[in-house]
C-alpha cells in the first residue's frame, strides 16, 4: 500500500508552484478544514487572479460528475477552483 503525508503549504508557497509549472494543464489539490472552506476558496480566487492576472472561475462538482463535465467544457475562464465533492459516490 502507499501512502503520502500530507503537507501543509502557505498561499505563498502554492503560488511559487503554479508558477513553476510549464503552460497548461496544471491540476492541484488542497484539503481545507469545513469551517475554512468557504473562506478559503474566496481566497484562493482571489489571490490566484492577481497573481495570475485573470479571472479565476469557481464551479461545484455537487450536481454529479456529468454536470461538472459540462460546466468545465463551457467555462470561459483559463483557470478554474473544483468544488463541493464530498457528495460524490465511489464511481463518480
């Protein structure tokens, strides 16, 4: 079996590695406590379209994995902040 620590990076430090990355596809994930979340992400678009000098889209993934497809495959920004998947089942 393998496991992975997880590690705690400042925004500071999650910005010097979205800007390390080569143009393109550049997937993250990040865990947040519940209580943080909402401020979090609010954050997270926030900081990440001063940095990155675009608008930075939110979509939630609470609707299914259908619906998410759909909503990415007709976003118009560049960059977008996947939300609310703790309500997905294990084939989604």
């Amino acid at each position: 079996m393998i496991t992975a620590e997880i590690k705690s990076v400042s925004i500071d430090e999650l910005l010097q590695r979205v800007g390390a990355q080569p143009e393109g596809n550049i997937w993250l994930a990040a865990i947040v406590s519940p209580l943080d979340f909402d401020k979090a992400i609010e954050e997270l678009r926030e900081t990440l379209s001063i940095f990155l000098e675009c608008e930075i889209g939110v979509i939630s993934a609470s609707n299914g994995v259908g619906d998410l497809v759909d909503r990415i495959s007709r976003a118009s920004q560049s960059y977008l902040l996947l939300r609310d998947f703790e309500l997905w089942l294990q084939e989604e």
